[in-house]
C-alpha cells in the first residue's frame, strides 16, 4: 500500500464532493480492490469516508470534516517530501508545488525539525555527474502535449545512428536508470515505440489533436529477462579497475589474483552493448575464457590499432 497513493486519494475526496470507485482506479491504475482497501485504511486512519451508491455515487468525506496533521507519522511525511523534493527538481511544475505546500501544510510546528531533519538523511538527485542533460523543456513539452493530447514531432537518432523524423501521440514519460523515456504511438511505425530524450532533437508539439487510443504500460523490467541470456565469462582485471567492474556484478564474483589483480566471474551477453564494456577497461582488463570471446577481443583491438597505423 503507497503512502503517496492514500494521500493523493485524501486530497481528491478534499478537493471534490464525490468520486466513484471506478474512477480513483482508473487515475491510479490499480484494481477496485486496492481502492476498496485504500478506503478502509483511510478510514481506520481516522478520516471518515463514506460512500454514497447509485447513478452518481461514489466515495466522500464526511461534511463538515477537518482534518488532524497527526494522522500522519514523521515517517510519513519524511517519504512523501523526498519523493516530491526528487521529483519536483526534475519535473516542474504548479502541480508538484503546490503538492508539496499541502504535505507541508501537514506538518505540525512542534515536529517541524523532526521531520527536517529525517528528509535531509537521503539526497536523491537523478542529473548526471557528468555531460549536458538540460532537458527540461523537452519535459514541460511533452507534459503539455500529453494534457492536451496534442502531436509531437522530433528528429530521432535509432540504433547505428540513423536519423528519423517521427510523429507521435504522447502517453507516458517513464525516467529508468537515470534517463528519460517517451511512450507514445509513433505513426511512422503504427506502433507504441519507447523514445530516449537525450537522442531527440528538433521537439515540437503540433496544433494537431489526436484522440487517445488503449495502450499498456512499456515493459521496462528486464532484469529476469537479462539473467536468462547472460552468461559468465572470466576476465583478469587490475585493481585499478575494481569499482567500475563492481558496476556489473558483486564482490562475490571477485577471486584475488596475487597481490594488483583479481579473476572475475563476470555477466556477459554477446553483443556490442557487453564488448563496448570489456572495451572500456582497456589494458586494465583481459578476458580468459571461453576461447571465442577472447578471439574476439583480440580482434576488435587489432581493428582499433589499424586505424593509428597510418
């Protein structure tokens, strides 16, 4: 159950007279179920609401109700600050801060430092360390076309670099591993396609209207997928290098290798994305076995020095 998914829930039924069911799982995309359990926690949290049936009815707070800034722990609201303070520096926006004024406004005085202090033990900041990542107009872009359901047109840099220019419906933006993400149905491929930020250019939102179509949700967990199609290889690597290679896989897979280097059971799939990865190690790592992949390695680096021949 999402504190953050209760409180909104809290400040729709303040907001309005009445809301159905359907409706609150529909906003959510969860279950009626889980709006029906949401309800009753609310209600045991001690703010009644109470629903009406019927043409017309729905879930509402009793009239004449305020709210205690109690019946939520520090703890709470600890998690609802981060999460808005971390989104809010990436997404602006009137609705993040005026969401953000309301869950302050929860904030009793004399819990204040508390609840302060319990914020500032966890940064969360999702720019780049390095490289230019402004793309924030892009983002308040997409936003607005996504309200007014409005075309978007881009150039787009695919795989091996080639450019195309794309029209698409915009439904969803989805931020993984640090990086941005546009769900939309793209006309060229009549077909929802995931578009990254960082390789469009040229975005503009067009007076054209589209109306919405069904979609589902972008598949983005590829972890088990991942475990099926990797395989381990063993590289010997310099200490050097030790903490980029704990990037993909755990001290666990480390063997000392006397008293600078270490073998390492290492997760690999054969592609460019996996050879780019041993590649960028350079002399600070050699891949052992199995036999074909070090033929290879060998060959890519033998590629790599032809071009300094001349």
């Amino acid at each position: 159950m999402k504190v953050d998914r209760l409180v909104s829930i809290i400040m729709i039924l303040l907001d309005k007279k009445r809301i159905g069911a359907q409706e609150l799982a529909d906003m959510f995309e969860v279950s009626l179920r889980t709006i029906y359990r949401d309800i009753d926690a609310i209600n045991m949290a001690g703010i009644p609401v109470r629903g009406a049936p019927g043409v017309g009815g729905g879930f509402e707070i009793m009239e004449g109700y305020k709210i205690d800034k109690k019946v939520f722990s520090a703890a709470d609201l600890s998690a609802l600050l981060m999460g808005l303070a971390s989104l809010s520096n990436m997404v602006r926006g009137d609705e993040l801060v005026h969401a953000l004024a309301k869950v302050k406004s929860f904030i009793p005085a004399d819990r204040a430092k508390e609840i302060e202090l319990k914020v500032n033990q966890i940064c969360i900041d999702l720019s780049p360390w390095m490289g230019k990542s402004d793309i924030q107009p892009y983002l308040e872009m997409i936003k607005a076309a996504m309200q007014e359901s409005k075309l978007l047109s881009f150039e787009y840099i695919a795989h091996h670099g080639n450019k195309t220019i794309r029209s698409v419906e915009p439904y969803q933006l989805v931020l993984k591993s640090s990086h941005w993400y546009l769900q939309g149905y793209c006309h060229a491929r009549n077909d929802f396609r995931l578009f990254r930020l960082s390789r469009m250019s040229n975005l503009q939102m067009q007076e054209e209207i589209f109306t919405p179509r069904d979609y589902e949700k972008p598949f983005i967990g590829f972890a088990e997928i991942l475990e099926t199609m990797q395989t381990e290889i063993k590289i010997r690597i310099h200490k050097s290098v030790m903490d980029r290679v704990l990037d993909f896989c755990t001290y666990e897979h480390f063997s000392p290798d006397g008293d600078a280097y270490y073998i390492v059971s290492f997760p690999f799939i054969e592609n460019e994305y996996y050879y780019n990865i041993l590649m960028s190690f350079g002399d600070k790592c050699e891949c052992l076995e199995p036999l074909h992949i070090r033929e290879e390695m060998k060959r890519r680096v033998h590629d790599i020095a032809a071009l300094y021949e001349n």
